[in-house]
C-alpha cells in the first residue's frame, strides 16, 4: 500500500447487527510507514436503497436515501508515521429498515472512511458493512390470529360427455411464522361427484417480491414444495403436510418503499386445474394464541311472533257484519290422466367408468405424501438456528462471538442468514457465509398428469349395453 500500511474500521465489541435507535461506534486504524498530508480525515455512516431492473446489476434506476451522516475526526495537517487511532460515534435513525439483498435490490448500510490529500495526491478510503434488523412482532399484526382457510370449486368435462365437479379446501395453522417454525398445510378435496381420478395435490410456500421503479420487477420463487397423490373418482380424501420456514426476510421492510415482500402457500391440483392461495406473514416474535382477543358478542336476533301454544286460549276473533258474504270456492281439478308407456322414450347414457364402480363408498381417505422438498435422506429435520435473520451477506463472526445457543445444539449452525433468494447461508469463525448442505430448498417437482388415452363409447355402444 505505499505509505499506508494499514487502513481499517473496527466496529466495538465486533458487533455487526444493530437496531434502529441503536448508536454505532467504533474506531479508525492508520498505520503508515512514513508521514503523510492530509487535508482531513472523515468517517461517514451511510444507509440506503437501491433497485435495478436488471439482476445483479449495481447502476441502480432507483434509490432511496435513509441516513448519511459525516464526522471530521481530523483537520489539515500531517499524519505521523506509525499507527493512530480515531474513534468515531452515530445514531442510527429510529426509522432504517431491515437489511435486505436480492437479484434486483439492496438495502445496505455501511461506515466509510476517507483520507482526503492534497491536490495531485492519493487519496485513501475504506468501509465496513454492518446490518439493521428491525424485529416484528407478528402478533401485532391485524387479523393474524384468524383462521387460515379456503376453498375453490371447479366443473370439468372429461371423456368428451362427462362432466364432474371437485372441491378443493385448504387450511393453515396460522397466519404467521418464524424461521425455525413448521407450518401445518392440510388440503381436503371432494371428488365425489365425479368419476375421474384427479392430479396430484402439491402445496409450496411461496416468496413475492416487488422491486419498485418505473417498471415493477417481481421476483417469485418457491422456497419448500410438498407433492400428494391424487384422489380416484366417487372419494373424499384428505391430506396433511408440513413446511420448515427456512431463514428468511422480513414480510415487512416498515421504512422502505423500494422493496415490497409477500409470502403465501399455494396449493394445487395438476388435473383439474386448480389453484387457492393462503397469505401468510415472516416475523421475528412467533405468534402467541394466548393473545387473541375474544370474539365480540353478536348482537341477539329479534324473535319472530311465534303462533300460540294448543290448549291456550285464544284470541276472540272479531265479528263481522252478518251482510258480508264469502264467495264460494271453486273445487279441486281432477288428476290428470298419465300416459301409456309407449309414449314415453327412455335415453340411454354411456356405460360407467370403472372408477364408478366404487363410487358408492363416499368415506373419507388420507392421502400419502410423494415428494417433499424438504426431507432429508435419513427423514429428520433439518436444524435450524434460533439466531437466524433475515439479511448478512459477507457476514462473518470472530471465534470470540460465538453465542451461546449453539452449545445447547452442536449440530446447528451458528447463524443462519439469507440473502434474499432461497439458499440459507452461515457461516463459523472468519470464514465466508457459505450454503448450507441441508436440503431445504429444492427446485419445484413438476410431473405430468395422466390423461384418458381411450375414446369415450359411441351412442350404438350405450344403447346395446343397457
């Protein structure tokens, strides 16, 4: 480096995650081998966003400013050889969002140091990365302890002269979850008034982000995918799954405005067609039914006049003039005659489908899970950190930083981290954030549905079967 040895920031106590409200300090380590001019030394703490309509592109079309402040720790003057230290002091604002990293955007926050030198001199700077993590709590999220339902009906033809309809119902335990947390997906599908067997049933958890500009990029990705069998014509069947809610952002980046963040869980027939949403919410403060505010009462129904009881003495009825006369009623028509039985022409209608046959057992069934995205090959669950957040790439930890949470559990990672997309990342001692080698995270398994290969009977054929 010339004349400058060395050049770095040391945050105190090594810390790199922060609140907002919270105070950053630190120091500025110089160390030259010969003096140096200098016109001033600045430290700058920076907070902002920035997104592009291109993916990993940094010439942001849009930017969103959250703090820059700039402190002076030394004037014009000569900076002596050997090593000089220059402490440094922020507040960071009460209203910085959560750190976040994506293909289309960032939310970053930064010190940055600079040696400002005389005309036709080098000038020197360094920064040191640090990460904002506003915790939410889900519980003060507005309806979050309702029920986590719904369903979907479709009418389907099959064989050119069927027609069927199933029913397609979802549910969800809750409405908000934490990294760590298992969401409990059931799905339950009538299809007894039909006498085709459906597709498989796959639910997903899916991620939606919103990168805002003139043109709003959205990025979906599914996170976790589970597949079920297919339920055969004339059953009900039901099904019940579960998803690890690997590290991820926030649902909710409060201050930003750039970067907008949905999940849900989707769920699906391949054959019929069909597709329901369940809208859920990530948070840092799991959900606490203990909390649910009881139900306001409903306001009682108005009674209906209900006719007197037998044996009750009713009400005299009121005399009227003995000059009014009813007229009299007409008397009932006769049946009329039925018709002979020749004239009547009886249709005939194509045979059964062999998955009819059965269709008289209309009992309830379980369907069997097929492939699921998040089982590893001895069947355990992968573990996951309670220190996990939403947002740290290029974090490190010092060995002298190691929490305590991972005494209790050697087996998991020190700190998960995610950088947006849908690989966890942690990372131990110095070493970069890698990914993790469990296997959370798949691509989604699409299969093709089976469709009838043979022609539907002809009228003749019918007719000659009945």
């Amino acid at each position: 480096m010339g004349k400058l040895q060395e050049f770095e920031i040391t945050l105190k106590d090594n810390k790199v995650v922060y609140s907002p409200g919270e105070s950053i300090s630190g120091t500025v380590k110089i160390t030259t081998a010969q003096q140096i001019q200098c016109k001033a030394i600045k430290v700058n703490c920076q907070g902002y966003c920035g997104v592009t309509s291109k993916a990993n592109d940094t010439a942001w079309t849009e930017e969103e400013q959250y703090s820059s402040s700039t402190l002076s720790v030394a004037d014009k003057g000569t900076l002596k050889q050997g090593e000089t230290t220059f402490p440094f002091k922020f507040l960071l604002p009460a209203t910085a969002p959560t750190s976040y990293e994506g293909p289309y955007g960032r939310i970053m926050y930064r010190i940055r140091a600079f040696i400002d030198t005389p005309r036709f001199a080098k000038d020197y700077r360094t920064e040191k990365p640090f990460y904002m993590l506003n915790n939410i709590d889900l519980n003060d999220v507005p309806d979050i302890h309702e029920p986590n339902s719904t369903s979907i009906s479709k009418n389907f033809s099959y064989m050119l002269v069927k027609n069927g309809t199933v029913v397609l119902e979802a549910k969800a335990d809750l409405r908000g979850y934490t990294p760590g947390q298992v969401i409990k997906v059931s799905a339950e599908i009538d299809n007894t008034q039909s006498g085709k067997s459906t597709g498989h049933v796959v639910a997903s958890l899916m991620q939606k982000v919103t990168y805002g500009s003139k043109r709003p990029t959205t990025d979906l990705r599914t996170i976790a995918e589970v597949e079920g069998a297919g339920v055969k014509g004339g059953k009900k069947a039901e099904w019940k799954e579960q998803i690890i809610v690997p590290p991820l952002p926030q649902s909710f980046l409060a201050g930003c405005n750039l970067i907008k963040i949905k999940y849900f869980i989707q769920v699906s027939l391949k054959y019929p067609e069909m597709l329901l949403t369940l809208p859920i919410h990530i948070g840092n403060t799991a959900v606490d039914p203990s909390r649910q505010l009881p139900p306001r009462p409903r306001p009682t129904p108005r009674a209906a006049p209900s006719s007197p009881a037998p044996g009750s003495p009713k009400k005299p009825a009121t005399s009227r003039p003995a000059s009014t006369s009813t007229p009299p009623q007409p008397g009932p028509k006769p049946a009329p005659r039925p018709r002979p039985r020749s004239a009547y022409v009886t249709p005939s209608a194509p045979p059964p489908e062999p998955d009819m046959l059965d269709a008289g057992g209309r009992q309830s069934e379980e369907i069997p899970t097929k492939v699921h995205s998040q089982q590893q090959g001895g069947g355990s669950e992968a573990a996951v950190s309670p220190n996990a957040f939403s947002y740290a790439p290029g974090l490190s930890f010092p060995q002298s930083q190691r929490t305590n949470s991972s005494n209790a559990n050697p087996s998991a990672p020190l700190f998960c981290v995610s950088t947006g997309a849908t690989i966890p990342f942690f990372t131990e001692g110095n070493a970069a954030p890698v990914p993790t080698t469990c296997h959370l995270v798949l691509p989604p398994d699409y299969r093709s549905s089976s469709y009838p290969h043979e022609a539907p009977p002809s009228y003749e054929d019918s007719c000659s079967n009945t």
